[in-house]
C-alpha cells in the first residue's frame, strides 16, 4: 500500500502542514520520534504575516480565545534596539504570545479533529527516492517497518534525517558565539514594579535583549513560567562547556559579562524548565526547498538565530505556501511543476531572515566599535520611513511572490483584512483552505470562474474603493486583480486560474 503523503515531524510545521492537506481532502501520515507532543521550552510566541494566516483559517480565535481580528503590534526590538511602529500605514506585525509546546497540543487537537494519523514514537531512519516516490525506513516501538509514499515532506528540524537522507545541501555560516539560557528563581527584593532585574553593584537589566561591551544579557518573564535569564558572548572559550549546562557554568559566564555576582537560584517545581547551551550560532539554508518527490519545511529548510523571534513566522508561512499546492498535485489537478512555485517565492524571504538574523548577531558583539555602530542605527530607526521598512522586513511581509500576468498594485501580496459591504471580513472566506475570487463587478466576473467552480469559490461582494475583481489564492495572496473588467481582463484572469488551479474543467450541457 502506497500513502499519499508522509511528513517526517509533528512539530508546529509538520501538523499544520497536515492540517492543510486534510482540508483538501487529502491526509497524510504524520511520523515523529518523540513518543507524545513535547513540552520542551522553544519558541515563546508567534510574530508577523503568520498571524493573519491562522485567522484566514479560523485558528486565531480558536487558539487565542479573542473573538476579534488580530491587532498590529507597535512595537518590536531589533538587536535589543526598540522599534515603534505607531503611525506605519498597513502597519504588518502582529504578534501572539504563546509557548510552542500549547502551539503543538493545539494543532495536534486540529490534526486529530481532521481524522488525520499522528504515530508519535515512530522516526524515519532511511530513504530511497525514485520517479514514483519515497521508501521510507521506520523505527517503531513494535518493530522497524518500511511505508512506501508519493511524497515524503521532512519538517524534522535542523539536524533533518530527511534533509541529509535526500543528499540535500545546507550551506552557511556558524557565528563564533556560546549562548547560556534557563529558567531561574529571583528573590522579590531583586524584581523591580516594571519587570526589571535589578541587580546588586550593576544596575537595571531590562525585559528582552540587553547588550554590554561585554557580550548580551537575555532576560525574559512571561507566561506565568520563572524568569529566563541567559547569557551570549563572543569568541567564548568552549573547553569548560561540557555536558549539560549548569547553573554555576550561568553565573560564571554572567559574573563575565557583568563584572559582578548576580542573585539566582534553581526554579521551585517539576518544569519542565529550560537548560541549554548553544556553542556557535548556526545560519543556514538549504540547497533547495524540493529534490524530486521530498519537499522540506521549517528548520529542515532553514536555521538561524531565534532574537527577534522570526522562526515559527517563517517555517509556518513556508508550510501554508506549499500545502495546498501540493494537495493540488495529489488530487490531480495540477503538475508537479506547481510546486516549483514553493522554492521561488519562499527561498527568497528564507535569505531575508538569514540576512537580519546575521545583520542582528553582529551588533550584539562586544566593543566600543559596535555601541558606536548601535547608537547610529537607533538614531535611523526612528526615521518613519526606516520603521515602516523594518515592519515589514520583519513581518516577512516586504517579498512579492511573482504571479505572472497583468501586473496590479495587489498582486503578490496578501490580501488587505479588508470588511465587505455585508460585514464579512474577506479573510473569513478563507477557512476552507480554497481559492477565492472575489468578484465586486456586480455578477460579470463568476462565469469567467464557473470551469474552476470544484477549485476556486466565487464571491459575489460590494467594498468600498475596492478593484473590480480579485482572485485569492489559499494562502492569501492575491494572484491576480484587477479595477476594471473588460474583455482583456477576463483573458488574464482566466490564465491566473489556469496558473495557480488547473486546467479548466469541460462543464456538462
């Protein structure tokens, strides 16, 4: 027996990505080492594009509990370096705070909604690809097992077994940088009313990223968990740094970049609690996004610094850019060539994550040089044009896909969280996880439409100071529009559907 689809993690990334299958009416089968989701401290909240994705879905709501569209985020840092966004036009950043861990159970709840299988335990350990599809090699807890599948998407992470099975490249650059992070207990006479650390014979260390001559002080408080106080210095001498990390390995490397004791105890509770050491900071990106019938997604396709928080934005918006692609390829109606479209929109906004990423870790280093450098760059970003550049950069939102075609001003982008006339949102059209046009031309536009009717829902609407027509594609990016809708237009939208859904379908007398 042949599976259509098989995913090789039940990260964040690997259930969405079943989750979009699913809603194409295809379900795959989702493999994982772990034996249930983990618990592990990761990532501590969700910022950018990604947001309004999940409430094109109905997921912001669901997971967040708040019944009204998701707000701008004024503000940021970069680098520990402030950002305000008040007064940036179609400001994009928004941000969530939440644990990954709720993020996994949340989406493993959706998957299992979906009637999709999960076999948690289970971890590929080879593969073999042909011009038919994968073989892939399986440990189990009762016995290894081979599953023979179409296509086979690796969303296991930065060390991917898919990845390096698939003879994938992963080229880039390890930062010379040892950073230090865990969950600690600090006494209240040390707590300040604002959230700050306030330490003995030092001074105030701020919530988030704080940058010394000496090297950075991370320290961060929230979700009700004990404080995460961590440290990153450069050039760091790697021979004491053995094992796992330990507290008194903590308070030496801070002792370093202080100059001073710092107050801090082992957290009360079972944790789990965050314990970890990075030695060099690895910037990379693969090859390519696809090699035949593997696709990679996440961290499987790309690794950086997680300042700023950019990493679950960047693997989520990949996974929800190919999903319905590739459940297009697999229910027939699109070539495999639709996926190609996958690594040519996507790579793209991977290089801008690893170049702020990279830009980020050099300001951190130590030294008179940079504080100059820093001072200069705060002084920029407070330039309105500066701000505006950065919110989009760090949105993920400052690529525009090329969707061939008559160009339009729309086109590339994802589409406004626009209200209709009626009062929909038009991002609420988008939960089934279908193409929508959106036809605001008073009926002229749907029979264009009516061939691609099993594909693409047509939305007959009124906005105000709207185009004529937009075609949407899945993820929310508007592949085609237009302010008028002459004959010429018709011709482009019809080669729009043809591009990004298929063949026309011959309709029956």
């Amino acid at each position: 027996m042949t599976v259509d689809v098989v995913i090789s993690g039940a990260g964040p990334n690997g259930l969405m990505m079943a989750c979009e299958l699913a809603l194409a009416g295809v379900k795959p089968v989702v493999l994982d080492a772990l034996p249930g989701p983990g618990d592990e401290p990761k990532a501590n909240g969700l910022v950018g594009q990604v947001i309004r994705q999940l409430d094109m879905r109905g997921l912001y709501r669901s997971f967040t509990g708040d019944p009204n569209p998701p707000e701008p985020a004024y503000g940021w840092i970069f680098s520990g370096l402030p950002l305000n966004f008040v007064g940036v036009e179609d400001n994009p950043m928004r941000a969530i705070l939440m644990k990954q861990p709720v993020l996994v159970r949340l989406l493993y709840q959706r998957t299992r909604d979906l009637g999709i299988e999960v076999r948690w335990g289970h971890s590929v350990t080879a593969l073999a690809a042909d011009s038919d599809g994968v073989s892939v090699d399986v440990s189990a807890p009762g016995g290894a097992y081979t599953l023979r599948t179409d296509w086979l998407v690796g969303a296991d992470g930065g060390r991917s077994t898919v990845r390096k099975q698939s003879g994938i490249g992963f080229p880039g650059h390890t930062s010379p940088t040892m950073a230090r992070l865990a969950h600690v207990s600090i006494a209240d006479e040390f707590r300040t009313e604002n959230g700050e650390f306030d330490v003995p014979g030092f001074g105030r260390i701020p919530f988030g990223h704080n940058r010394y001559d000496t090297g950075m002080v991370m320290y961060f408080e929230a979700h009700g968990d004990p404080p995460m106080l961590g440290t990153l210095e450069f050039d760091a001498s790697s021979d004491d740094a053995t094992g796992e990390l330990t507290y008194d390995e903590l308070r030496q490397s801070l002792r370093r970049v202080l100059g001073v004791d710092v107050p801090f105890d082992a957290p009360a509770g079972p944790g789990p609690h965050a314990m970890r050491r990075i030695d060099g900071q690895n910037t990379r990106q693969a090859d390519a996004y696809r090699a035949g019938r593997i696709l990679l997604i996440g961290d499987a396709a790309h690794v950086h610094s997680a300042m700023g928080g950019p990493g679950l934005n960047l693997g989520l918006q990949d996974t929800l850019n190919v999903g319905w692609k590739l459940a297009a390829v697999v229910n027939g109606w699109a070539p495999a060539e639709l996926l190609d479209t996958y690594e040519s929109e996507r790579y793209p906004v991977g290089e801008r994550v690893m170049m702020h990423s990279l830009a980020q870790i050099a300001l951190t280093a130590p030294g008179p040089e940079v504080r100059a450098l820093r001072s200069l760059l705060g002084e920029l970003l407070r330039l309105p044009d500066a701000t505006a550049h950065m919110a989009g950069l760090l949105a993920g939102a400052d690529v525009r896909y090329d969707m061939g075609g008559a160009p339009h001003p729309l086109a590339g982008y994802m589409v406004p969280d626009t209200v209709l006339d009626d009062g929909r949102r038009l991002t609420d059209l988008l939960h089934a996880g279908r193409g929508v046009l959106l036809d605001l031309s008073g009926g002229a536009v749907a029979s264009v439409a009516e061939p691609w009717g099993r594909r693409v829902d047509t939305v007959t609407a009124s906005m105000a100071d709207g185009p004529a027509a937009m075609l949407i594609r899945p993820d929310g990016y508007v592949a085609w529009a237009a302010d008028t809708f002459a004959a010429a237009d018709a011709e482009h939208l019809r080669a729009a559907l043809e591009r990004w859904f298929g063949l026309a379908e011959v309709l029956s007398a």
